[in-house]
C-alpha cells in the first residue's frame, strides 16, 4: 500500500512524534487525562470540533488571549477620544453654534465603535498570532489518517521534544490507550514557516502596497513649479480665457474684447451722459439733474435702508450691523465705513456721492450694477437730506412746525 | 459513535438536551451533507436559472450606478425638499437585513440558543452582502464619489478634519466597524471548516484554495482553546456594536430637527425594526436554499419555527413603536409633531403608510398559529411581506417628513426615477449573486459547530473518573 512506503521512506527522517488514533469524545478524554498524568507536557490532542474540558485533561493554562483584547480595547478607547479631541478641538477647532469644542457625549458613537473595532482585531489576530497561525505544515499531516481530524476523526500526537519521551515506552503507553494502531510520525522536511515564494510574494505585495502611500508622503514634502494633478476635474479649472490675459487669436492681442464700433451694450444705452456719470465734463456736477420731490426722498430712503444701511447704519454714522460685527471681532482687514457726516463728505458734491454709490471708493463696491440711474440720484438726495437733519439748526425748521418741537 | 441522545442528562442541564439535527446524527454524516453541496460536480439546474438573473440584476446595478457616477445624482428622484429619497431609505433597509446575522451569530451564542448553529453561517454571510448594499448608497449618493474619502478623517491638503460630533460621521464609523467585525467573526467561523474542505479536497485548485484560507488549521486542542475564547470574545463584542450600529443609523434622524424624526424613541425602535427584517429576510432566503441543496435535516422545521418567533416578537415591538409614536405626537403637544403623524396617516402617502401597518404589524400576528409557524408557504409569503413593510417603514420615515415640515410653502412630492427603480432592484441582484456564490464555494452551515451540539459531542462520564462527570 501507498500507506506503508510512505512510513518505510519516512523513517529515515527525524521522528517527530507519536500519533495514535480514538473512536470518541469519552476516549480521547481519557487518553488526554493518562497522557498528562503520564508526566508529558509536548503534546496535542486533534480534534474536529472543540471538546468541552480537554483543556483541563490536558492540563492546559488558560489563554492569556483576554488581557490582550482588554489592554487593545482600551488603547481604542483613549485613542479615539484623544483623536477627537485634538482633530475637533486642537488642531482645527470646529465651531457649531457656539457648542463647546470638546464634550463626552458626543464624541462617544465614534469611541465606541473604535473601541469594539481594536478589541475584534486584537481577538482575531491574538488569536491567530498565538496559535502561529498561518501555519504551512506539521508534520502530522503526513498521515493519511490524520485527514480526518477535520472530519470525524479524534488523535492525540506526543511530540519526541518532550523531555519524558521515549519512542519505545511512549508508543506502549499510546498503543495500551487506543484501539487503532499506534503511528510514528516523521518530519517531513517540510518547514512549519511559509515557503520562501509565497513570504516573498506578500512583501513584495505589501512593498507595492506601500507605492501610493510613499508617493503622496514624497509629493507632500517637495516643491514644484508645474501645476497640481488633478484627476477629476469638477469645475475647478476649465479652458477658457479669463479676462485681461493675452489671446493670439486676435490681431490686438486681448482675450477680453471691446465693444464692436457702433453697437451699444445691452442695459449701457445712456441717452445723458450728465444724468449718468454725475458729471458735466470733468467737473462733479453740484446741483441735482433731476427733480428732488418728497416721493423721490421717500423712494432714496427705502433704497438707502436696503443698500446702505449694514455698512452705515441707519443715521449714517457708518455704525452698520457689519461694522459693528467687524469691530466686535475685531478683524485686521476691515475698513471702517465713513460717516456721512463728517465734514468732508459733507462737503463733497452731489456729483461725486452720485458717482460714489455708482463706483465704489476703497473697500465699498460698486453699485451701479444693481440699482437704476434715477435710484441712485434718489439715494443722494437722501443722503443730503439726511446730511442736513444731523446738522440742523432751529433755522431750518419751518417757523409753522417749531410750535410742535416745543422751541421759538 | 453515535449514542443515545437522552443518555446525554447532566448535573448542571437538569432537561435533556434538545435535538436539534434530524436524521442520521453522526459526524461524519455532518460532513458529507454540508460538504457534499460544495463538492457537487454541479449545482442543481435552479442555481443556474437563479445566477443567470440575479447576475444579470448586478450588473444592471454597476450600469446605473456607473451612469449615476459619470452624470450626477439628479438622474436619482431625490430633489427639493426630499434631498434624501431612496438612496437613504435603501441605505437603511440594507443595514437593518445586516443585523440578523450578527444578532443570530453573537446574542444568541451569548444566550447559550444553540438552535443557531444551523443557521448562524448562512446568515452571517447575508449579514455580510447586505452590509455591502446598504455601504454602495452612502457612498455615492455624496454625488463626487472621487471625494468620498473627506469621510474619513485623514490629513489632507485642506488641513481640515471631518466634525466628530455629527450623527453622519457616526455612521460611518458604525457602518465600517460593523462591516469589518462581522467580517473576522464570519471568516473565523469559516476557518475550521476550510480544513474540512481542503482535507476533502481531491484536486489540487480546491485543496491550494481552500488550504490557503485554512491557515493551516489542523484541529489542535490548543487551538481550540484559543479559537474558543476569542469567538466569545468576539460575540461579546458584536452583540453591544450590533445594538449601537442601528442606534447610530437613527440618530442620522433623531439628531437632525425635522418634525418626525426628532424623537428618543428611535434607537430602541430601529433596532427591533432591524431585527425584524434581518430575520424576515433570513426566512426568505433559508427557505428556498434548504430545499435546493438538501439540507432540510440541519436546517429543521424547528429552527424555521424559532426564527419565526423571534420575527412575530420583533414585529410585535414594531407595532407597539407604531403606536407609541402617536401617542407622543399627541401627548406631546408640538403642532409640528401632531401634523406629521397625521400627515403620515391620511396625507398623500397613506398608501405607503397603511400597507406597512399591514405588512408589519397585522401579517407577522398570523404567526401566533404554531399551524402557520411551521408551514412553508405560510412563513415564506409572511416574510416577504416583512421585507415590504420594512422597506416601505423606512420609506414613510424619510420621504413623509421631508416633502411636509415646518413651511408650507415648501412642500413637495417624492417620485423615484427608474434609474433609483433599477438601482435598487440591483442591489437585489447583487446580494442574490453573492449569497448563491457563496452556496456553492463554501459551507452554508457551521460544520464544526454543529457537530458540537451532536450526541456524540458529549463526553458521558463513563470512563470511572471523577473529571469526567463534571463537565458534560
């Protein structure tokens, strides 16, 4: 039989150990119990599923595989919180609604599920790492029989390293315990440890693994003049010619172009220039080129209350929501608004508050894009009448309405 | 080898032990059965038809999903107010299907039901698929799926970190340690039984394959004790994450302010509604697959009746968080609240609503009849309406709330596109393909873990020696 050469060629090998073969659970138990008692430590019982209490017949310790999970569980748990801790609250604060930076409660979905994740990791791979796991080969599996461990079948091997054995007395011992016969077991020459090929193929995967993270790490800490790569696009730059560079395409050179000779823009049909820029030639022009009526002030007031007043507030001292903000927060880069008061703008003509709003001055934009010609003059008249009410004099007052302010 | 199961009485057991596989009860019977389905030169001609589809089904899903990708997620119904629509509700319904077999797995291990050997490896793996569904939503329903890394808190050229303290961020965290976990507890259940599988092995694809996975296990006591301690652990560990991830799940709701959504029943509420489908789905599955590849003696009418317990309880719970949610709604006397219950009841989705008070709360009390319990066609036809009415739960939570809250004036009906219609329906698909796969290259049931709830597992202490008594 195949069986029996396989035996013959092996004894000229090391012996590994004694292998012998039980019909059940009761048996193998007992053998176990015999075996310990007996005064062996190196030795294996194998089984197809696990047996209830053959660690004590065995006389094994027990695994020391649940400090290993709590102390990984624990390192999880602090791990997280301090994660969070630093990424929320340290490193980049995230302010929500004025809720504290940091707090327990709502960091502990994440600590939790990082904990339980450490601690399966350490279950699993403790449990792997322990037990040398993967393993290539033992030697037992050069029996035949030996299949069966995974299948019906109960054996119980003690190893030659074992400082009580003795090829002879302990295959007697083997051989009185089981009903089947007794095998030796040889080493096959075969190392316990993962070939060579199939170590070499894991670095090597692990190394090319490695590749990406090593090339974003090396990307991160160098300097380059070409532009980032981007592999998705999005929107983020798109071909097109952006205003005031240079375009070939056209004999002048200018990507923006200028209006064709003859053509008006669409909304840019001024019929008075005067009306339109504030100006008469050069000069800002000082009286108003529209009619100033109640309805026109009513409507400036309205315009003004929606345009102006979060800069310079509704008196027009430039203490606006805005700049009140801004000074609260005291932030570097803001210009404070002027006061429309002050005697400068006072003095300036109506020309030149005309083109202000139109235009924009220092940080304030521009906002003839968004209101009408005849809106802007309404705003300006505002403005002077209100110029005029913060710097009143009983003079000003019409001598029928001062009976009703109390004063002559 | 095999023994009289009655003989099996001990001093710590004070009942006989149940019996729990019929038929021929020895080991290597166990063997046979469960291995043979894997051995087959060829599945049955059903497995054929049933891949051809649901293979078909998936790759329909990487159509839609690849169309979704390349155009955007307006090719989806989910649109002002809704702006979740089906990819949260299908989200949801995968997640909670993935929690029967973590429950199986691990709470009922914890609890000593040995019943779940049979059935703890099948659901397991559907544990796994659908985490695998429900996981595709989130992903690509954030629209520039190239960024759905931000999601995780890696450093970055923006030098920013993702908010720790949102319920979205929550989930991700739930959903992946869920997905990983029940992943190292599935594969180390498997482990034993792929050295059953490559000692079997008679060619040498199936033995490299099936050794590889193996890891070389060869059965050691010494293992055993190892392996033991860490599947408890394991267990002990799954069984509060299985609690926390549906927890999470609805705190993505109950943190947010919508009327509907904002209420502190929803963690217990979800959780029972997850297990509920988990096992309607279980059901669904088990049925059909014990018929098709012979293992109506493992996989006995008993545990069938059991399951169907646990899903008459659940829905029971279910119905009861129904009832509750109204309750409070009036009790609690917010307008808001009182409006969304009622709009759930006789708004423009009452249909939705009524049909999953039918599916989730009426059809389950049909199982009260032990008749009904243990008939074939009766659990298979409830359970599928279980995995309606879950769907549609979820369905009337997201959609309900959205298109009606605080302002009128923006109010809206959700209508699904046909790519969400195709995109779910592939989802189908794929956990189908995965778990027929799954059928055919691995054992559907624990083969070492049934063998130990076998008479001839249990030592009987006749050996003359004290020890032995003790321990059975």
């Amino acid at each position: 039989m195949a069986e029996s050469v396989a035996i013959q060629n092996a004894s000229e090998r090391p012996l590994h150990g004694v292998l012998a073969e039980f019909d059940d659970v009761d048996s193998i138990s007992a053998a176990a119990r015999e075996v310990r008692d007996a005064g062996y430590t190196r030795f294996d019982v194998y089984s197809p599923f696990p047996i209830h209490g053959i660690e004590r017949h065995m006389g094994l310790r027990p695994t020391k595989l649940p400090w290993i999970v709590l102390v990984c569980g624990l390192s999880g748990t602090s791990l997280a919180l301090f994660f969070q801790w630093w990424t929320n609250a340290v490193d980049y604060p995230f302010k929500i609604s004025g809720k504290p930076l940091f707090g327990i409660p709502a960091n502990i979905p994440v600590t939790f599920e990082f904990t339980v994740l450490l601690s399966a990791f350490a279950a699993f791979f403790g449990m792997l790492i322990l037990n040398r796991l993967p393993e290539h080969h033992r030697p037992v599996f050069e029996s035949s029989r030996f299949r069966r461990a995974t299948d019906d079948g109960f054996f119980l091997a003690i190893e030659a390293d074992d400082p009580q054995f003795d090829a002879a007395k302990t295959r007697a011992l083997l051989q009185k315990l089981s009903r089947h016969p007794v095998e030796l077991c040889h080493d096959s020459g075969q190392s316990a440890a993962m070939p060579v090929w199939i170590r070499s193929a894991l670095v090597a995967v692990g190394a090319l693994a490695l590749l990406p993270l090593a090339a974003v790490v090396w990307a991160r800490a160098s300097d380059t003049t070409r532009p980032p790569i981007h592999i998705v696009q999005d929107m983020d730059s798109q071909q097109r010619f952006r205003a005031q560079v240079a375009n070939q395409v056209f004999a002048d050179g200018r990507a923006m172009r200028p209006d064709p000779a003859g053509t008006v823009a669409w909304g840019e049909l001024r019929t008075d220039a005067t009306l339109a820029s504030g100006k008469r030639g050069d000069a800002f022009l000082e009286t108003f080129p529209v009619p100033v009526t109640d309805a026109v002030i009513a409507r400036g007031r309205e315009r003004f209350a929606v345009y102006c007043t979060p800069c310079h507030g509704q008196s027009g001292y430039g203490d606006g929501l805005v700049a009140l903000r801004a000074a609260e927060l005291q932030e570097q880069n803001w210009v404070q608004p002027s006061s429309l008061h002050d005697p400068l703008v006072r003095a300036r003509p109506v020309g030149q508050i005309f083109d202000t709003i139109r235009n924009g001055v220092r940080t304030m934009p521009a906002y003839g894009r968004q209101m009408s010609v005849e809106d802007s003059w309404a705003i300006t008249a505002y403005v002077r009448a209100l110029q005029r009410s913060q710097n009143a004099t009983i003079d000003d007052v019409p001598a029928a309405e001062r009976a009703k302010l109390g004063v002559q | 080898m095999t023994a009289n199961p009655t003989s099996a009485l001990h001093l710590d057991e004070p009942y006989a032990r149940p019996i729990l596989v019929d038929g021929d009860r020895d080991l290597a019977s166990v063997t046979r059965r469960v291995c043979g389905v894997v051995e087959a030169p060829k599945p049955p001609r059903a497995w054929y038809i049933a891949i051809t589809i649901t293979s078909a089904m998936t790759v329909m899903l990487f159509a839609m999903v690849a169309y979704l990708i390349v155009t955007g997620v307006g090719v989806w119904g989910n649109n002002s107010p809704a702006f979740w629509g089906w990819d949260i509700v299908n989200f949801v319904f995968w997640v909670g299907i993935a929690h029967a077999g973590t429950l199986i797995s691990a709470i009922l291990f914890l609890l000593r039901q040995k019943w779940r050997t049979s059935i703890n490896r099948a659901a397991e793996a559907m544990t796994l698929f659908a985490v695998c569904c429900a996981g595709l939503y989130p992903s690509i329903h954030v629209g520039r799926v190239w960024l759905a890394y931000w999601l995780f808190p890696l450093p970055n050229q923006m030098q920013m970190w993702p908010n720790f303290r949102s319920p979205l961020l929550w989930d991700v965290f739930a959903v992946s340690t869920y997905a990983t976990v029940s992943l190292l507890f599935w594969y180390m259940g498997l482990v034993p039984d792929l050295a059953t599988l490559r000692d079997r092995a008679t060619t040498k694809l199936r033995k490299g394959l099936y050794g590889f996975f193996a890891l070389g296990w060869c059965g050691s006591a010494r293992h055993w004790q190892r392996y033991e301690r860490a599947y408890l652990i394991l267990a002990a560990l799954a069984t509060p994450l299985v609690l926390s991830v549906h927890s999470v799940v609805s705190f993505d709701f109950a943190v947010s302010q919508v009327p509907g959504w904002h209420t502190t029943i929803f963690p217990p509420y979800f959780v029972a509604g997850a297990i509920f489908s988990g096992f309607g789905m279980v059901v669904t599955t088990m049925v059909p697959a014990r018929e098709l590849f012979g293992l109506k003696e493992l996989v006995t009418l008993k545990h069938l009746e059991n399951m169907n317990k646990v899903i008459l309880a659940t829905g029971s719970m279910v119905g009861l968080a129904y009832a509750t949610e109204f309750f409070i709604a009036w009790y609690g006397g917010n307008p808001y609240e009182r409006f969304v219950f009622l709009n759930r009841a006789l708004g423009p989705y009452w249909w939705a609503y009524w049909l999953m008070v039918f599916c989730n709360v009426v059809a389950p009390q049909f199982l009260w009849f032990k008749k009904i319990r243990t008939s074939l066609w009766a659990m298979f036809v409830i359970s599928i309406f279980v995995n309606i009415g879950m769907w549609l739960e979820r369905f009337v939570i997201v959609v309900t709330s959205l298109t009606r809250d605080y302002l009128p004036t923006s109010w809206g009906y959700f209508k699904p596109t046909a790519v969400d219609v195709c995109t779910f329906a592939g989802t189908f698909g794929l956990f189908l393909t995965l778990f027929l796969l799954f059928c055919r290259f691995l054992p559907m049931v624990a083969i070492a873990e049934v063998k130990t709830v076998l008479p001839a597992a249990h030592p009987h202490g006749g050996h003359g020696t004290k020890e032995g008594a003790h321990h059975g």
